[in-house]
C-alpha cells in the first residue's frame, strides 16, 4: 500500500526531482569544457572539482546554524536562486568569449556553497513535513527520484553535448534552479525554524554543534565516518575516470553518458526495494549486508579498457555497485534524520556536507596527484582496494531512538 505523504512533500519532492534531473543532464559538462575547451590535463581537472569542494566547504560552515535559525522555505528559495545565477554565468561567458577555468572555479564554489545551504535546509523541512515512521518511504522517493535521473540525463545530456556542446546542458541546469525555486514556493502550511535562546554563548559556538551532535551518538558517529570515507574514496576518482574515458580512451560524450546512465537503472530498484528488505529483513541487517557490497565493487574499474569491452565494464560495475547504493543510502539517510534532534537537524546536515566536501576535495588532490605520477587506472585501482575495509566502520547495532519534540513553527518565532 502506498503512503501518502501530502501536498507539502510533493512540491518538495518535485523541487528535487527537476533540480537533480537538470544535475544529471549536465553530468560530465565542467570536465568536458575544462577538457576540450579549455585544454586541462587531469591534475588541473582534479584541482577544479577539489578547489571548488574545498572553498564551499569552509564558506558553509556558518550556514548550519544560520540555516537552523530561519524559516527553511525562503533559505531554499535564494539557495536555488544563487545557483541560477551562477550556473546561467557559465553559457554567457561562453558566448562572449569571456570562460576561463578561473570562472568554471568560481562558479563550482558558489553552487557548491549554495549547494550546502539548500541540502540543509530542505532534510530539516522534510523532518518538519513527514513523521518519523514514515522518513524511509520518503528517503526512498528521493533516492528512486536520484537514481532515475541518473539513468535519464547522462545519455540525454550526452546527446545535448554532441549537438549542441557543452554549455548548452549546464544552461539547462541553470533551468532547474529556477524552476526547483518555483516548486518550493508552491508549498503551503508552516515553516519552521529554531528559536534562538538569547542566554546561549556567542554565535561562533554554535557552528561546532552539529560535529558534537555527531560525535556524542555512537551510531551516528561511526555513519559519519563510514560515509565521508566511502564518498570521499569513491568521488577522488571521479575526475579520473573522466579523464580516463574522455581523454586516454577517447570515449564520446554519448558513450560517456551511457556508462553512467544505464546502471543508475539498478540505484533506482534498489531504492523502490529499500523499505521493504528492511520490513522482511531488519533495518540494522540490510545496512551491513549492502554497506559491505558497496565496498567491494568500486575495484572493478581497474579493468576498464578501450573500446567496447570498456564501455561494457563500467556499465557493470557501476551497475552493481549503485544498486547496492540505492538499498543502502535511504536507510542510512532515514537512520540519520531520525537521531537528528529537530533543533539541530540542519545544523548536523551541514557538518555532515561540509566534513564529506572536505574529505572528497583532499582525496581529490591527493588522487590528482597520484594520477600524474603513475596513471589515472592506477589511481583508481588504489581507491579500489582502500574501499574494501571501510564497512568496518559502520555501527554495530542501531538501536532505536524517541521521537524528539517537534520545533515551533517559524511563524510563532519572533525576529531570529
């Protein structure tokens, strides 16, 4: 029987969907320009996805609880606006001659921060929206939602790129923004917000409270560790392997496209499947069990090769590897809400982007640079290997946890 979840998570929902839909159709479109546009070798395209990570990182670190402190809709709003605006800057400089990697830097900063800001403000809104029984069906319609993108936009947008190049697909993205703003606006009832306890110490405290939050949960603790490490593993090859198809194996943007598109097929079964291998098998089971396949997968891409074969290879491997994903990660994501005090909530999403930005942007570099003294398949294959161990981090039970009381809402909060 399907859960209805409401008006106000489907605006939300559809928020996401069109903005993770435009994500995707622009898949591979910053490598490809920094690649064939403007001539970058792998470190320099290592060093764009890194930097840009990195800077957004640190600017978020204010956002948690400034993004705590007001009401979430209109944060989500400007948050969509900025990366318009930003994104739209990319095909205007294009055509008037103006793009730089300088720019193409720039604008991963400001849509990575806004990025941040937005990631916040929207778990802490759907904690608001949806009880807490409910958080894995809604955590699965938003992981179904990614995965189905997935599938749909990179071949999509590898055609767009072959017609038409490309700063056409990352206008579309710029697109989704503006209509994810739309959606978001569409939502009626309340918002909400944290009040802020004017006898509390100074606000600078208040930007270490989500890693504290973190760290005084066992279970939440040993997630935070097992996710920053996998994500930042898996995303430190990720300009490689552009670099590897684009470049050394000359694979088109179409071919590009389907590698990555066709096995999110698998990410978007195993999220439909998600809820109910958990209510025929346990939630705690199901997590180990595809936290450690996960792990193992990744270290098939050290025998993608040229040609067909190649081609055939990544979309197995990134087919096994993202079903598992697609199983895994609503669970994980329902886990953490759940144990997410509401009056931290956003404050804990954003330590959470930010540590997992920081990690990915240093294994970047270091990744980068590996790559250049031996190969980028070398590279890859190391990530590979170091994967494997890294389910050793994920809890050993995870005992259940009270509902915590619900925040005021933003419209019986005075001037925060």
């Amino acid at each position: 029987m399907r859960v209805k979840l409401g008006a106000g998570f489907g605006w939300l929902w559809s928020a996401y969907a069109v903005s993770t839909y435009g994500t995707w159709l622009a898949f591979g479109a910053f490598p490809l320009v920094a690649v064939r546009v403007l001539d970058a070798p792998a470190f320099a395209v290592s060093l764009l996805e890194a930097a840009g990570l990195t800077v957004a990182a640190v600017a978020a670190v204010p956002l948690g609880p400034w993004v705590d402190h007001r009401a979430k809709r209109p944060v989500m709003i400007g948050m969509d606006l900025v990366r318009f605006l930003a994104m739209a800057s990319v095909p205007a400089a294009y055509f008037l001659g103006l793009l730089s990697y300088v720019r193409l830097l720039v604008v991963s900063v400001v849509s990575g921060t806004a990025g941040i800001a937005f990631t916040a403000a929207s778990g802490a809104y759907l904690k608001h929206l949806v009880r807490g029984e409910h958080l894995l069906v809604a955590s699965g319609r938003f992981e179904g939602t990614s995965w189905a993108a997935t599938a749909v936009g990179p071949p999509l947008g590898g055609a767009l790129i072959g017609l038409l190049g490309p700063v056409a697909a990352i206008l579309a993205d710029a697109f989704s923004y503006l209509l994810s703003a739309l959606a978001v606006r569409r939502i009626r009832g309340g918002d909400v917000a944290t009040p802020r306890d004017p006898t509390s110490g100074p606000r600078g405290t208040d930007l270490l409270d989500g890693w504290r939050f973190i760290f005084g949960d066992p279970v939440l603790r040993r997630l935070f560790l097992n996710s920053v490490l996998v994500g930042g593993l898996i995303m430190a090859t990720a300009p490689l392997v552009a670099v590897l198809l684009l470049g050394e194996y000359r694979f088109t943007a179409l071919q590009y496209g389907l590698a990555f598109g066709v096995p999110a097929v698998g990410g978007f079964a195993g999220a439909r499947l998600s809820a109910r291998l958990v209510r025929r098998c346990g939630r705690h089971r199901i997590m180990i069990v595809f936290g450690w396949l996960r792990s193992v997968f990744p270290l098939g891409l050290a025998f993608v090769r040229p040609g067909v074969t190649g081609l055939v290879t990544v979309i197995v491997v990134e087919g096994l590897l993202i079903t598992c994903m697609g199983v895994f990660n609503p669970i994980y994501a329902a886990e953490r809400l759940r144990r997410a005090l509401a009056t931290h909530a956003a404050r804990v999403l954003s330590a959470w982007s930010v540590s997992g930005k920081l990690s990915q942007a240093g294994l970047m570099v270091v990744w980068g640079v590996l790559a250049t003294l031996t190969s980028p398949l070398a590279a890859i294959t190391v990530s590979g290997v170091l994967l494997l161990p890294t389910p050793l981090l994920l809890p050993k039970r995870t005992p259940a946890v009270d509902e915590p009381s619900p925040v005021r809402p933003a419209e019986d909060v005075a001037a925060t």
